[in-house]
C-alpha cells in the first residue's frame, strides 16, 4: 500500500475524491495550478469535463465514472483552462477513487505557459518523451526546409548556368525524350526549348551525323559508363556543315539510379578546319624537308666524291713527285750532286708535308661525315708510345730537345685503334716539339685512373704555352691561336680539331692546362679496356700492319710483277723502283689490258689501280680470281681515294693487301716481298 | 556525434570570426559537408577534425576552442531548436542541474545510436552539487566546462566549475563540482 506521499510522487497530477464526489486530497503539481482544488470542495466545481468519448446528456455520476474504468477522461481546471487527461482508478474502498493523469501538452512551450517544468512530471510520465520527440521532429523539419532552400537555391543556379552556358548542353531521360535543351543547343540546332523538351533526341537533332555514333554515344551514357567523346557532323537547316564534338554521361536519381544521360556539345568547326590546315601545312613541308634531305643527301654524296676525286687528283701526281724524288735519292737514276740531293730532299720533305696536308683533310671530313671507321685491336702501350716518340725524335734532336716516356706498369696493353691513338699522340708530340724552344723537354706520360675506368696520355712541354683566352680557341678547325705562329711555326691548323675529334671517336676526351712561357699539358683519354676484360666484345676487325723488314730479291731477272694503272707517271714510278730492287716488271694500262697481260705472262704478283677508265681494277681483281690459275697469285690493290669503305671493297673484290696513293714504295717494296714469300693464304695488309 | 554539435562550431566561427575562416577551417580539416543535419549522427573524427582546424586557423589552444563552443552550443545553438526544452528542464539553475541525469536518458531513448554522454548527480547541497559524467569520447572535458559556464550564464545565476577527477588523468569519469550562488563567489 502506497503512503499518500508516495502517491503523490507517482501521480503529481492526481485528485482523489468521495462517493460524493467531493475531493479528498490532490497531488502537489496539480494543486499548485490549480489553486481552487482544495480537499471538501466539489470535484465540478474546479474541472469540467471535455466531453470526447462520453456519451452526450449522460449523467456525470460516480456510477458512471466507475463503469468507465477503461476509458481515458479529459478534464478542463476551471480557474486556468488546463486540459487533463485523467484514469478513473478504485482505490482500497468502493467509496473513494481517483482520477490519475498529467496535463495535455503539445509544445515545449506550453509548459512554461502552465508553469510547470519537465521534473514536474513523473519520470514514468511519457510527456516529457512526447515533448522532446516533438522537439527533435520540429528541429529536424526546420533542418529540411533548410536543406530544400538551398537545394531550390543550387538548382536554380545550376539551372541558370545550363541555360546560359555557351556550349550546347542537352538532356535526354531513358526513354530518349529531351528533358534539357539551353540556349546554345538552341542556337546550334535551330530548335526552340519549349519546342525540343518532351521530344526524341533524334527528331531534333537529325542534321547530326552518323546517327549511329550519336545513338551509341547516348546508349552508353544510359548504360552508366561514362561514354567519353565522339566526333561528328552536323548539316545545320540552313545547310551550313558544322563539326562537332560530343561529350555524353549518365545522369543519377536520388537512389543512384540512372535516370537519363546528359550531351555536350562543342562546335569545333574552326578547330576542325584549323586543323585541316595545320595537316596540310605540315604535310607540305614534310615534303619540302623530304625534298631538302633528299638534296642535302645528293649534296653529301657529291661531296664525298668531290673529296674522293680531289684525292686522286691530288695524291697521283704527289705520287709521282714522292715517288721519284725516292728513286732519285736512292740513285736510281744515277747518281746526284749534293746540290742536286739537297734540292730533292726538299721536294720530298714540302711533298710529305703536303701529304699530311691532304690527309689531315681527308680526316676531318671523314669524321665531319661519320665515316670514320674503329679498327680495334689489343695494343701494346709501350709499343705505342716509342712507335709515336720515334716519329718525332728527328724533330726533337734537331732542336736539342729530350724527349722521354714515362709509362705505367698497370697498363700494359689496350684494346684500341692504334693507328688513330698514334694518330692523336704524334699529333700532340709533334706540337709539342714545335712550340718548345731549344734545349726544352717533353714527356709522354701514360697513368691508367682505376676511379674512372680511364688510361690517360699526358704530353707535356717546357715550350711557350698559351694564354686562357687562347685556350677557348684552341680545339676550333682552322685556327692557329696566334697568326704570327704560323709564320714561326708551319701547321695547318687542323692538327688539335683531329686531335679533339678522333679522341671523342676513341670514347675519351683531350684537356689542356697551359701557362704563357711555362708550357703545356694536353691529356687525351681513352677507355681502359685490357685483352682480357674486352676478349667477349672484342671484334675481329684488328687490322694487319704492314711492315716488317724490308728487302728486295735484288736481281733484275727478279719474280715477275705486272703493275696495271692508267696514269703512267705512278706506272713508271713504281715499275722503275721495282726493277732498282731487282724486279721484273710488265706494265698495263687497264683492267682488261691487265687481265689479258696476266692471262699471258702469268706474273707472281700484281698491282692494281682501282680507279681505270674500261674496266676498273676491282672488275679485273674478280675476273683474275675467277681464273683458278690466279687463285693465288697475291694482288695488291692500289686506290686514289681514302674514303672509307675503300678497303673493304678492294679486300671484297679479292685482294690480299690496299695501299692508298701515294705509295711510300718502301712499304709497298716490303709488302709485296712479304706476299711472295708468305704461303699461298690471302692476306690483309694496308699501311 | 550530434550534428548539432557540429553545427554549433560552425555557428561560432561564422559568427564570431566569419563565413572564411569557417571556409578555410574545412578545408584544413577536410569536411566536405555543406550543411550539418541536427539530429543527424556524424562521425566523431569529423568534430574533432573541426577542433583541430580551428585552433590551427584562429590560434586558439584546443581547450581554448572546446570551451568556447560548449558555452556557446548551450546560448545559442541549442537555444535556437531546443530553447524551450531547455527552458522547461528547469526553473532555475539547481533544478535543471538535477534533472539533467534524466533529460540525457531520455535523449538516449530517442537517439539510442548516437551514444549520449550519461550523467549522474550526487553530494547534492543547498548550494552545491557533484556532477559525474560518463563518456566514451576522449578529450571533452573542456567542452563539458563550457557547457556547465553557458548553463550558468542562461539561468544568470553565478555557478562555479571545478574538476575533481579526469578521464584523461586516469580516472574512471570526469567529475566536476558544480557551485552556484554565493558558494561560486566564495
């Protein structure tokens, strides 16, 4: 049984009343908003009934309230108008029961208006969830009427933006019938919005072409990929040809759903016609370079027979000229006077240098070109190095100058093309001797760089050096850094260029450090690879030198040896220098005379011009070695030119052994003494 | 959390320190929502990416920052949805301080996956009371203080906040004594 306290708390709102209907007590929240209702007094003097649910004209009686029991009773305080929602209840006597409930309220507010506040209720009392429910509901259709504002207000932008936006935008749902069309897709189609919105796509936009393109482009976007770009062409009502370029993809309902697709458009016609043009510009003048390269081929062909004739021209009669200054020094002809020796050992001596003229020449413009060619090979270093030193020890001596090498035992051996590597060190030597005074030194050095995989040649002097402005200059074509030094000291000024190109070509560098009256230092690298770290890669490309000691049969009824070229001074030249050294000599004038002279003198050996009017040397070489009698018989090529491939065309053609002109007749003597004595096996030989 | 939490840290720099350091706040703390739902439930991580840009953007200490928006979530924020609940929890200051273990039961019904803080009341004097609170999210007692400051300052009654324990010292809850009237002057 519950103490009337704790009534109280349960039902703060509650009346308790008489058989007589007279109130007995009321609960505390109650009493206080409702003053009147005080133990004694008439229950209907302070609350009418609000009658929903009770039957109208029924008496309001204690008998009726009792047979009620289950249903909800609504009361109104008489003073303050507070509706209450009541429970008739029978308590521990038939003669007392109670009316149990809390005041209707359906705001917040309200409850202030009533003066009450939510610990007025009891905590089992659901109106204070109903009220915060009511609360939470209320914040929550406040925040989606925020929501739909802006929304309205992001549509009406987007909607403002799609109608004003320069390219043709359009929309289309699942079924194909337009839904958007701005004022661009206005202009571009000739269709009015009003007229083009619940339409097919394809009744308003047929000037577009292929249609095919267009429906897989929008077939796509309904599919949910994003469909990417079409190109295609639109015939506008006018008849004007546009070209456009179409973007599609998928527009997506609230659920995520593909609803329609969304098409923009970009006239791209002056794109496309600039294009065009561009195409056309561009094809014109990949033709005209075609046309230039085609003429700059023609060009570089030209040249490289301007270079290969001059080399004739110039080296035959410089042939001649070398040729027989040598025969007459050696007394060929007789004897000389001493004016007479001296006179030619200066013919021979401007002859060589014209040589080196001619061939530093060739050089550069083989390199300029590209045609220079690597002959490597294992090389000794110390060979290399007193090979170079000898070719400028006369030089040196006759300017008191020591010249000395000081090598480095870690290289022994390179792999290499010796011939240019000696090319670039004599170069440099020969330099160096001639800029260092009287009595002055230089050293050939040689250091393998282990940090750099590099073995460096460093050629230094005690000469005149060369100023830093100088140095800039030093490595550029046809420069003497000082014209006054070419007075002093004779050179072409092609000397450093080849010297700088063929050490890039040998996969290294040249550097130069120089102090005005102390000297200088020219260092060439090259890769050090040795014989055994190169043996895989090593290609079977080492040329043979010729050389060895040189001799002659010495008896004029000597080996017979039939000399074929047309220009008779090198014929006779090297016929006369032939039958000195105890020859037998038979000379032709060309390839056909040559094989016809071969045919019927069966010589032991032949020299053969390349470059002959009828038939040329290399036609005479293949027909000779057609024959099986001259399947051995050594054939020594002779050519004008020094271009490259020269070689191999002789040595392809059947040769044993090519020598360019002019020929230094020592080592052709020593070649062909070699060849006769050698067994019958081919063999390469060049100087 | 509560959108309406979020939405009170919105309020507060757009209102005290405009709408571009709001801009530049989400765009430090990556939140790319362009309005917060109240009653909406969000992931923590995005309130306390919001705190973390705000104190870098107005330079203000973190505590600094979670005090100023509980005081101001209770003046202004929830007073613009919630005022009359608010009101109605209480006719002064003491009787809403005794009614709030209950108001937060009864949001935890409403809400049972937001996970409400729980408080709980104990020591309650003429003048005094102890407030526990329970809450599995790190780092709010600060905010707890503001929101304590701002109730104070809604029912102009002086109250005065002093943190007894601390989570995030190792206790079990934080615990505030809560003083009001001539207690908070004393």
């Amino acid at each position: 049984m519950l103490t009337a306290a704790q009534f109280s708390r349960l039902f703060p709102f509650h009346v308790i009343l008489d058989s007589q209907m007279r109130i007995v007590s009321v609960g505390g929240v109650l009493a206080r908003i409702c003053p009147t209702a005080v133990p004694g007094v008439a229950f209907g003097e302070c609350f009418s009934l609000v009658r929903i649910g009770v039957a109208s004209g029924h008496p309001f009686d204690r008998e009726y309230i009792l047979s009620q029991q289950n249903t909800l009773f609504v009361f109104r305080t008489s003073a303050s108008q507070v509706m209450l929602r009541f429970q008739a209840l029978v308590l521990d006597s038939p003669e007392r029961f109670a009316f149990v409930g809390s005041p209707w309220v359906r705001k917040p507010n309200e409850l202030a208006a009533l003066g009450l506040v939510m610990s007025d209720f009891a905590l089992h009392d659901s109106t204070v969830d109903l009220l915060q429910l009511i609360q939470t509901a209320t914040v929550s259709v406040r925040d989606a009427k925020d929501l739909a504002a802006r929304l309205e207000l992001q549509r009406n932008d987007l909607e403002e933006l799609i109608a004003s936006a320069n390219v043709p935008i359009l929309g289309v749902d699942r079924q194909g019938f337009i839904t958007e069309w701005n004022r661009a897709s206005e202009r571009l189609f000739g269709v009015a919005r009003d007229a083009a919105l619940g339409r097919t796509l394809e009744s308003q936009t047929a000037g577009l072409r292929p249609r095919e393109r267009v429906a897989a482009l929008v077939h796509e976007s309904l599919d949910g990929r994003s469909a990417g770009e079409i190109e295609c062409s639109l015939i506008a009502a006018a008849g004007r040809l546009s070209q456009i370029r179409m973007s599609g993809s998928p527009r997506h309902g609230v659920d995520g759903e593909v609803v329609g697709a969304l098409l923009i458009c970009h006239d791209i016609t002056a794109l496309a016609e600039y294009r065009k043009e561009l195409e056309e510009r561009v094809a014109a003048r990949t033709t005209e370079l075609s046309k230039a390269n085609a003429d700059l081929s023609r060009a570089m062909s030209a040249k490289d027979d301007f270079l290969s004739a001059m080399s004739h021209e110039l080296r035959t009669p410089l042939n001649a000229v070398l040729g027989l200054s040598e025969s007459l020094l050696e007394g060929v002809y007789g004897p000389l006077t001493d004016r007479q020796t001296k006179s030619l050992g200066t013919i021979a001596e401007s002859g060589h240098h014209l040589l080196t003229l001619i061939n530093d020449l060739l050089d550069i413009a083989k390199l300029g070109a590209g045609k220079m060619e690597l002959s490597l090979g294992d090389v000794s270093v110390s060979d290399l190095c007193a090979t170079s030193v000898r070719l400028v020890i006369q030089q040196a001596l006759a300017k008191h100058i020591s010249v000395r090498v000081i090598s480095d035992e870690a290289v022994d051996s390179l792999v290499t093309d010796a011939r240019r590597l000696k090319q670039v060190l004599v170069n440099l030597l020969s330099n160096a001797v001639k800029f260092t005074n009287n009595g002055g030194s230089v050293v050939l050095e040689v250091c393998g760089r282990s940090d750099d995989g590099l073995v460096a040649f460093t050629v230094h002097d005690t000469g005149i050096g060369i100023s830093a402005e100088d140095l800039k200059r030093l490595f550029v074509p046809f420069t003497q850094i000082d014209s006054r030094l070419s007075r002093q000291y004779s050179g072409t000024g092609l000397g450093l260029t080849l010297v700088r190109r063929l050490s890039l070509l040998l996969g290294g560098d040249v550097s130069v450090m120089s102090e005005p009256g102390v000297g200088s230092r020219f260092t060439v690298t090259v890769p050090w690879v040795t014989p055994s770290n190169a043996a895989e890669s090593r290609s079977n490309t080492a040329s043979v030198t010729a050389g060895g000691e040189s001799g002659s049969v010495g008896s004029s009824a000597g080996p017979l040896i039939l000399v074929v070229d047309d220009d008779i001074p090198t014929q006779e030249t090297v016929s006369d220098y032939l039958i000195s050294n105890g020859y037998t000599v038979v000379a032709a004038s060309n390839g056909l005379e040559g094989v016809r002279s071969a045919k019927l003198r069966e010589p032991r050996l032949i020299l053969m011009d390349t470059q002959m009017p009828g038939m040329n040397g290399l036609d005479a070489t293949r027909e000779l070695r057609a024959i099986r009698a001259f399947d051995a018989t050594p054939i020594v090529a002779l050519t004008s030119g020094a271009m490259a491939g020269d070689r191999e065309r002789c040595l392809e053609a059947g040769a044993n052994a090519y020598f360019s002109k002019p020929v230094h007749l020592k080592e052709l003597l020593s070649t062909i003494d070699s060849l006769l004595k050698a067994p019958s096996a081919r063999r390469e030989a060049t100087p | 959390m509560y959108g309406m939490v979020n939405k009170a840290i919105e309020d507060l720099v757009t209102i005290k320190f405009g709408e571009d350091k709001w801009k530049e706040i989400k765009r430090r703390s990556g939140v790319n929502i362009d309005v917060f739902i109240s009653n909406d439930a969000y992931d923590d991580s995005i309130t306390y990416g919001l705190v973390g840009a705000a104190s870098e953007v107005l330079g203000l200490t973190p505590p600094q920052i979670l005090f100023a928006f509980g005081e101001f979530w209770v003046l202004h924020t929830a007073r613009l949805g919630y005022g009359d609940l608010l009101s109605a929890a209480g006719r002064d200051l003491p009787e809403f301080l005794d009614y709030l273990p209950s108001f937060h039961i009864r949001v935890a019904l409403i809400f049972p996956h937001l996970k409400p803080p729980r408080f709980e009341t104990s020591d309650r004097g003429e003048n005094h009371l102890t407030m526990h609170y329970f809450s599995h999210r790190p780092g709010l007692s600060e905010f707890v203080k503001g929101l304590f400051s701002g109730i104070g300052k809604m029912y102009e009654t002086p109250l005065k906040v002093t943190q007894t324990k601390s989570k995030d010292a190792g206790d079990d809850h934080d615990e505030y004594l809560l003083q009001w009237g001539a207690a908070a002057a004393a």
